[in-house]
C-alpha cells in the first residue's frame, strides 16, 4: 500500500494516513473485508513511527470504518446497511409499539462536524468546526491530575460519590473562579453535570413540559434547538442583531405566547459570535422578574474575549433566583471529558439536584476528582491568557482573509469567542455551497443548523475559526472562495 | 488533637481517623471555623503516613464537613442552615414560578448510603450497602489502562466523539462478552450511557409520559422508582415469590392498566436477589409479544453467580425487538465510572441514541477509551471468577451468621449476586430498627426504600454482603442481633 504522505504539511502525519484510507474505503476501491497491512509493516513502508500508524488505524475503527479481530489482523467493515444482527435484517417485523418511532421524522436532522469531515474526499480538509483547538489541551497534565487522584484517593476516586450535586471541593473550586465574574456561586449552590448539555436538559425536564413555550435566540445553538424539539416544547426565537438578542422585542413576546423559560447565551453566542450589551441585560432580567419567567443563561465562552468592555453576567444581576446560570471547562480545556456545572438559587437547585440523580446518579467521579485536582485559578487564568492570545491572532487572520478572498460576504466582527458568521450575498446558498467546498477541501457549519425553520438560515453558514493554524486559515478561506466562484 | 487508632483492626486507619473527626464535628464537639492540624503534624503525632491523614481530610472535605483556605490550613464548615449566598437567607422570596417547587414533596425520601453512613456516631460502624467490594476495584490496572489510552491517542481521547452511540470499539467489545450469554449485540445495537441510571431514564423518557403506567416487580431497585416517580409515571407492581415477579399475574395487569413498559430485574434481583425463572421468562416476553408491551430487562449482577442454573436472559429470547436490554460494568469494575450500554433492535435503537445525544452528547471519551483498554473477554472472565469466589464466601458467612444470631428472621438464600434480603418478624420494623443498628455501629437499607407504599416495606431490610470481610460480616450480625434485641 503507497500512501503519499506531505512531511512538511501542518495536517500530522496520522491525518494523512488517515484520510488517505477513508477515502478509499468510502469510495470502494479498498473493498470490504479487506485485510490492511499490520501497523509495524506499514510504518516501515511509509517511514514513519508505529504509533502513528496506530492512531490513524484507532481513528478508523472509531468511526467503524475498520475493525480488528484479535489476533488475525486489521479489515475494512462491511457496509453498514448489511449489519449482521438478524434484528437488523429487513424482513423483521418490528412490534407495533415501534412503529410510531420509525416515521417520527420531525426532528431536523443537523449536519455534526463529525458528519462532515467524512463526506469529504479530500486528502487534506480544512474543516471550520469543533470546539477549542485540541493542540491546546493540557492533555500531559492532566493524565498526571488523574494519576496523582488515583495514588491519593485510591478506591474512593472509583466510587459513587457526591450524590448532594457533585464531589465538593470541585464546587467550592468552580464557585472561586466564578466568583471573580462576580456570581455569588458557592458548593451549596451549584452543581456538577456531564457537560453544559445535561444542564440545559435538567432544566427542561424539571421546568417545562411537551407544548409549553420557550424563547430562544434566533439563530441558536443546534444541539439546544434539536434537546427543545426533542422535548415537544414549542420554540419562539427572538431576532438578533449585532447588540444580540433584541431584548425590545420579548416583552410583546411574553404577553402573547407566556413562555415557561428564556435561553440565552449571551457572550460571543454560538453561532453568531456576538455579545448582548449592557442595557439589553437589564432589560431582560427585569421584564423576566415582571413577568415570572425563569431565565437560562448558558455561558459559553465567556471569558475568551480579545477586545472590548467586559458585560457582567445575567447572573450576577439576578437578586431573586431568577436565573440558572449554566457553564463548562470543555470549550476552554477538554470537551471529552464531558464536566459542567449550573448554578440556582431557591427551591429549583434542590430539585435540579434530584432530576440529576435520576438521570445518571452522579458524573463520573474520578474525572470530578481530577479536574478539581487539575484546576486551580492560577492555572485557570494562564491556560485562559494563553488561549486568548492564540485565538485572537485566529480570529485577525480569519477576518483579513475574509476580507481579501470574499468581498462579497457580510460579517460582524466578533469580540471573542470561537465563531464568525457569515452572511452570503443573495440566492448564495449554504446548503448548495456545501458540497462544492467540501470538493475544495474545506467544511463549514451551514447556518440552517441553527433555526428552527431551516430556510431561515440558507444564506448564512458558521466558520470556527479557532481551531486552525493562521496558514489553514487563509488556505480555507482561499478554498471557500474557489467554491463560492464554482457556484456561480 | 489524640485519636485512638486501632492498628489491628481490619477498618482502614484513615477511616478511623475520618469517623472519629466527623463523629465529633456532627457532635458539636469540634465547634465550625476550629482549624484543624496541619496533615503532617498529625501525621507525626499518629504515627501514621501524611497521605492516611489526607485520605481521612478528603473524604471529610467531599461530604462538606471541613474546608481548605488555599495558604491557612482546614477548618470545620459552618453548618448548612448558615450557607454564605445571600439567596440561601430566609428573607430572600423566590420567584413565583419557584414556588411549586418548594411544596412538590410528593418524592420518596430514601434513605442513601452516603447518609446512613454520616449518621452513624459509632467509631467503626459496618453498613452493609454499596456495590461492590471497592478493594477489588483495579485500580492500578485502569489507572494503566488511561495513561496508555493517553499516550495512544493523545488530544483525541479528549475531544467529544461517538456521538451515533459511543466509542465503536468499546461497543464491540461489550457485544462480544453479551455473545457469550447469548444475546445477539452489536456495535449498531448497542449504545453506551452514563450507567445503567441513565439508560433507565433515556428509555423513560422516549417511551412513557406523565401518567402511562408502567410495570415493576415488588419491591424494585429504588434509583429506578425514584426515576418513575420523578417522570410522574403510574406504578403498578406486580408481586415476587422466590421465583421472582409472578408473571402469572401480569396477563391481568395488561389487560387493566395497559401499561406503557414493563421493568424487570430477573436475575438476583435487587432488592430481594432472587432469579425469575426459565418459564416465567418466557411466558413475560410472550405476553409482552401478545400486548404490544416492550420489556426493560434491567442486568444488573447477573455474571455473579455463585450457584444453581444459569437461564437465558429475556433478551436472549426476544425475536423481534420487544426487549430492551441493559447492562453496566459498574457493579463488576468501578461505578464511579459511570459507564453503561443498552442494546436494542428495531427503529426505538437510533431514537435512543438521539435522546442520548441531547442528554449530554457523549460519555467522557477517555473514560470510554480507557475502559476498552481494560476490558477483554479474558481479563473479564478473571475478575468475574475472582469475585464470584470471593463473594460466594462472604454470601455463606452471612447466611451462617444470620441464621445463628438472628432465627427468628426469614430470608432465602441468594443464588449470586451482592444481596440478602430479610424478613423480619411480626411487628418489628425496620425503618424503627435502623436508629438502634446505627448506634450498635451496623447499617443497612431498609425495606421501604424499595415500595411506592412504604409501609409495605416496614418489615424488610436489604443487606449487601459483598463488601465486607467474614469477620465484619459476623460481627456485623450480631450488632444487628444486639440492636434487634433492644427493640423489643
């Protein structure tokens, strides 16, 4: 097997190999059943280390593209229509009670990331999505969090633990480091979660239930939009604009549909990057008092801001319970790690409490005990600088690219964050441009995404702009441009 | 500070000093704000290793009762009523759509482990809860098996990932160890969740709304009732005999209640540890079949056995994708893990794993690596064989125990798994029982933890006989015989 492998190339070898193999295995020329040559064999052949080999081969099997059998070698998987569970043979007859759920469709289906990167045939994708940049993990250290856990801990770290809202030492940590964001958080007030994701959902599950109504941002995130729709829950969003969510506009909003929550993300708002200022803040907070609406504030990104003035946070408005504040270390340290946490006040944290141990009794505890012993402010606040230094250069490059390359794209330039948004001229679609680009080599999240009603967001398409070094970024920009060119 | 330690005794110097310390601060009689000596003075004067002392100040550290001032030294907290938030003082009013919250205290309040164990003033109190045997927990080879997966994959271990239903080859790998017990997974079938909790809840979730009726056996596994009960669902428990859920019952239920789910734990089932046989099984999943019913089969110690016949698990049986199946590798391996799966056929399969994916998106990656590291078919059969031998022992020794210091108790033997389950006399109750047994240092979970009616519980009590040794499980008995005695 010759794979040709670019030595002075930024994409690490293993991508290389990679997505060498997967484009063969999806294209057919690497047949199922195929048997690969063994990792030493093939890291001889391509001169590279063996672990290479290895981390290109476990990326495969991953996505089950490639399997192993235990002691005989690596293959190409069958396809995956022809699984080889008989249940999974067209002729079963499914109960009837599973009839319903096959022709439930009206969920969207959203395009993931993980989606994306495999429908491209390209040898060396430049795809503007993800969360932080994985080089910046602290992966080093934190193995060495896990292994000194383990050593001090022992058996304790594997037990369950915490079932009162998490093990406390990481809430009195996480209360310390909000604290300097001037939200009065403390262990009795806040509560660890398997990311910012089961947050959103406890709250849903506890506050609202199918029909009610809930005012979200229009365009908001996809994973909320499609946990919203998955719940039955009737969405309104609420048009933004570059000052974010237009606050003037929610109180006609409450009298007419009465919603049962508000969910904002008000800090560099994923997709659109941008910040709701000041007086809007206020606003919300007052008309959600009046008016006996809980607020959810999911803090996103928050603190990776490259200019401009600071806003506080809703929470740090609230004086009466108002609002559940809800944040996470993924996007700043690891998102696998899958750990966040929310903040309540009053009657509600208790009964979050609860709906999280019924959910999945606690989050896993040794990872709990090794974020508290890898996170200390100090080491918060340089992993933050460092990060934004790094990101700001990202988000200069990307907006000069853009500028150069694409003229014709609208753009507010954001603050902070991870994310730009782009507006495409007329009858550009991003949907239409999709394919295109994933030919040039280069992927996007199509703004569709993130409306309810997806048409809604055909002409604007989301870049992550910090995920890539500043070469990849004006090389994708560049790429976009030579498929906006082919669309014409 | 002098704390007696016992050198001899088989309870962990760190527990010792750790139950010494909270005994007195719940005492009163280390006052809140009292600084606490520093780990290696009391260290040095115990005569003990600094990290005994750090053990006993974490795990105190983790239940609230003592704190750290980063550079000051430990301190006692201050107790809950006082917490410091300005929204936990009495004069705060909540919010209107808070207040229903406050009054909705139709849950059970179960008693849980964690507090049975902080109610104890005994210096070494034996409660019989829990899962596992945490001294079997390998550690020192999962704590291998993360650096490993750290060093393999590197930045990947930590990104999200799996997100059509977990890491693929963790799946493949729990579908090879179900092959052995006849069950037809997949990795297309098989989802992994945050524990077998939340598999629970996912399949609560998309089946069943407020007020369907769902079936249980009687008493059942209380995290599962909690989590009906939080869902709002219908409980309709169907009795137990020795041979488990009296399926003979179940054609009658159908017909009056048309529930929406039935929830079965057959094998040494928790809290009772009895086994449903060979021809209830199959009589269950036919009428399942004839009622359009799908069936939770809840696995949850089914590898330990430690006598009689193995039957086939209802999965095992089903034809068609009637059954639901469950699984956890917390109760052989480490539930701080938190790490489960299920397996399912048919269109109800990819509506779970969307209902997982808005849940939390995935479970940590790394822990989902990591485990798939640890876990082989051969290194599973050998963990499995050791602990089934292990707790075979400690099962004879409570049998021997109970039936020499407590006659007038009935109970039948369990065939495996980790519980027994008691029966006492007319007119004694155990919730009555469980203050005495505290003060004689003995604890266990008592019978209405595990009945909607609670007082249909009053005369049970479950004990766990795996965790402690031979010797603690006798004098564990006999402290019970102790407290039985005094109530009378």
């Amino acid at each position: 097997m010759r794979i040709p492998l670019d030595h002075d190339s930024t994409v690490p070898l293993y991508q290389q190999i990679e997505t060498y193999l997967r484009q063969n295995i999806i294209s057919g020329k690497l047949l199922p059943e195929t048997r690969l040559p063994a990792t030493r064999q093939l890291a001889e052949k391509l001169g590279v280390s063996r672990i290479t080999v290895t981390n290109a081969y476990a990326e495969l099997e991953s996505e089950g593209l490639i399997y192993s059998r235990e002691g005989s070698g690596t293959y190409v998987s069958p396809p995956v229509s022809s699984a080889t569970s008989p249940a999974h043979q067209a002729e079963i007859l499914w109960p009837l009670w599973q009839h319903g759920l096959e022709t439930d469709d009206d969920l969207p289906q959203h395009l993931r990331p993980d989606q994306i990167s495999q429908q491209t045939v390209h040898p060396n994708p430049i795809i503007f999505s993800g969360v932080g940049d994985p080089r910046q993990f602290p992966i080093k250290d934190f193995g060495k969090a896990i292994q000194s856990v383990i050593r001090r801990d022992g058996q304790t770290a594997f037990k369950y633990g915490g079932f009162d809202g998490g093990y406390r030492p990481l809430r009195r940590t996480i209360s310390h480091v909000l604290a300097t964001q001037g939200i009065q958080a403390n262990p009795d007030n806040t509560l660890i979660t398997a990311g910012s994701q089961q947050a959103i959902a406890l709250v849903c599950q506890l506050l609202l239930k199918p029909g009610d109504v809930i005012l979200v941002e229009k365009p908001s995130y996809n994973l909320a939009l499609e946990l919203f729709q998955t719940c039955h829950l009737n969405i309104v969003g609420v048009s933004m604009d570059e000052q974010g969510m237009q606050v003037e506009q929610v109180e006609t909003l409450l009298q007419q549909y009465h919603p049962k929550l508000i969910y904002t993300m008000p800090n560099f708002q994923n997709p659109t990057g941008v910040c709701l200022n000041g007086p809007r803040r206020r606003m919300l907070i007052q008309l959600a008092e009046r008016y006996n609406v809980p607020i959810l504030e999911d803090e996103f990104v928050g603190d990776l801001r490259y200019n401009g003035r600071v806003q506080p946070a809703i929470k740090a408005l609230d004086q009466n319970g108002t609002v559940i504040y809800i944040g996470t270390f993924s996007k700043m340290l690891m998102p696998g790690l899958r750990a966040g946490y929310l903040v309540a006040d009053g009657p509600v944290f208790d009964r979050l409490v609860s709906y999280k141990r019924v959910s999945d009794l606690t989050t896993s505890t040794l990872i709990q005990r090794a974020l508290d012993e890898y996170v200390t402010i100090g080491r918060y606040q340089t992993h933050l600088r460092r990060s934004c230094r790094r990101y700001r250069q990202r988000r200069d490059a990307i907006i000069t690219a853009i500028k150069q390359y694409l003229p014709t794209v609208h753009f507010n330039p954001p603050q902070g964050g991870l994310f730009i948004w782009l507006e495409l001229p007329e009858q550009v679609s991003s949907l239409a441009l999709l394919p295109l680009a994933m030919q040039e080599g280069v992927g996007f999240s199509p703004g569709s995404n993130f409306f309810i009603h997806r048409t809604e967001g055909e002409r604007y398409l989301r870049l992550n702009f910090a995920t890539h070094t500043l070469e990849d970024i004006e090389v994708g920009i560049q790429r976009l441009a030579v498929a906006m060119r082919r669309l014409h």
